[in-house]
C-alpha cells in the first residue's frame, strides 16, 4: 500500500518513466529582499533565495543551467524526461515579456516535458497565468505557492511580506486558468504550536490546490533564525517531532493532492547551524514512511473532518 500520493509516482503515472526537475536560478530577485516590501526578507531565507545560486553567485545562463541539470539526473537518476523548475527567488517578478523569454529559453531541449515556477502570491497577475496557460498545451504546468504557514501572526512574525487572504486570491484566480497549484507550507516555524500547524492542513484541503511540499524549518547562517536562535527565541523541532508532524499532516491532506516533499533540502554542511539531523535525507524519509505504517495511517485518513473553521 502507497500511504501518500508521491511525487515520482504521480509523473511516471503521466510520462510511464522517471521525470526529474530541473531547479533553474534566473536571478529574478524578490520584493521582500529589493525594499518595494522589505528589504529583510524572510527570516530564513538565505542570500540564494533558497535556489543553487547558480546565476546570482556564478552568472551561468540558464541554457547552460539546464544542460548541467541534464547531465546530473542521466547520471543520477538515469532520468530521460525533465521539468525546467524555476526555483530562486520569486519566478514571476518580472515584466511579462523577460518572463516569456526566460521560460522559452529553459523549455529549449525537446527532453523537456514540464514547466514549473516558484513565486509568491503577490507576485501573479492575469497576464501571467495567461502567459503560464499558453504553456500547458505542450507541456505539464505548475505554479508553486510559498505560503508557509495559515496564521496571519506567524507570516508577520518570519516577514513574510503577505498575508493570508492574499494567497487565497491568488489561488483562487490560478484555478480559473486551469493551472496546476503546488504550495510550500513550513513545520516547526517560531511561535506555532501543532494545532496551529494541523490547522495549515485544514486550510490547504479546503482550497483547489493540487500538490503541497513539507518543509522542515531549519536555520542557515547568516539568516534572521540564526539571530533568533542564538538568543534562545527559537528551538528546532527534534527529528521524531519532525516525523509525528508530517504523519499528522498528511493524515489532514485530500488524498488526491500530490506530495511534492516531505522535507527541504538544507545547503552545504558548512552553512548549515541546525537541526544538523536534518542533513539526513533519506534517513528521515525512510522514517516517515516506516511511522506511516506503524500507525497504521494514510494520506486523507482523517481528510473528511479536516474542515477548516477559521
């Protein structure tokens, strides 16, 4: 029994093989970083826009970007079809002609099959979702919403820059486009407990949305959470609280809603302050899915009275 609806599952299901992501730096910045909102950023947001840095740090172009992405997953994966995922920063702030020239710049190699692009909720437009829907006759198209968390406090806490009601409205103009909807949520984020973090559950299963990624908080130097969890105002999750967490979560989630991630990827071991736990990847998704079975539990179990109340 598959007790959550997997990502490589869900697209082997619609390619019939192994589909690897691409991530794509196009240094398309954030406004939460240049000062139209802040200039902080999200407090855990580290100065790769939680992308490789591959343009911001080395200025590669993105045809070289995904020729080198390309050669990794062949060797990696053996992977033959591939999705262009612009991952750094916020993939729509731009005018609608550079995005347009960037996305059909990363769609270059016939092995591509997808397009997937991570922005912000205040970050889209009609224009662009037009622009995305012009896509998704050729190829399978995603837009990936950072929300993080259903609690307007917590967003104002991490600086988030937007609030809840403004992920709705961008969710809700996305589904009339027909485009496919991921959203980032964060376990573990400061000040939330974990019915406040059940209730970001409830909330999402109440929304069309078609794929969610659970991420770990974890802290980086160099961040406003190292700051934070220096000065004793923050405590990491432990790994086991990690793992009930996610068990718990998706037991809340519809079961056709695709689980793009359990966990994050943290960055190079030097840059990382804690969980140092969290550097175990596989170990952890093993776990997760090992408790799944201890508990006898599922993806959607208890989706029928996840109703949100608030």
């Amino acid at each position: 029994m598959n007790r959550y609806r997997d990502y490589n599952s869900y697209l082997r299901e619609l390619f019939g093989q192994r589909v690897q992501k691409l991530p794509i730096d196009a240094g398309l910045g954030c406004p939460n970083r240049n000062g139209t909102i802040s200039t902080g950023g999200c407090v855990y947001c580290d100065s790769r826009g939680s992308g490789t840095g591959a343009f911001v740090e080395r200025k590669v172009p993105i045809d070289a970007q995904i020729r080198s992405g390309i050669e990794a997953a062949q060797r990696r994966y053996k992977a033959k079809k591939y999705i262009a995922y612009f991952q750094s920063f916020t993939n729509t702030y731009a005018p609608v002609e550079k995005l347009k020239a960037l996305y059909d710049k990363a769609l270059c190699d016939p092995d591509i099959v997808g397009l997937s692009v991570g922005t912000r909720p205040d970050c889209i437009s009609p224009e662009v979702l037009q622009l995305l829907k012009s896509y998704a006759s050729r190829y399978l198209v995603w837009v990936e919403y950072g929300l993080q968390s259903a609690h307007d406090s917590t967003l104002k806490l991490i600086n988030r820059g937007h609030d809840v009601a403004c992920f709705v409205d961008a969710v809700t103009m996305t589904a009339r486009y027909g485009i496919n909807i991921c959203v980032h949520v964060i376990l573990g984020l400061p000040g939330e407990s974990r019915e406040m973090m059940m209730e970001t559950a409830k909330f999402l299963s109440s929304l069309p949305v078609h794929g969610v990624k659970i991420h770990l908080l974890y802290v980086v130097k160099g961040t406003k959470m190292e700051e934070m969890l220096k000065k004793g105002r923050y405590r990491c999750l432990d790994r086991d609280e990690y793992i009930e967490l996610v068990v718990d979560f998706l037991e809340l989630l519809p079961p056709h809603v695709v689980i793009q991630r359990l966990t994050g990827d943290p960055p190079r071991r030097s840059e990382l302050v804690a969980p140092q736990w969290a550097l175990e990847k596989g170990r952890l998704l093993g776990s997760i899915k090992k408790r799944l079975e201890e508990r006898g539990t599922w993806q959607g179990r208890h989706f029928k009275d996840s109703m949100f109340s608030g």
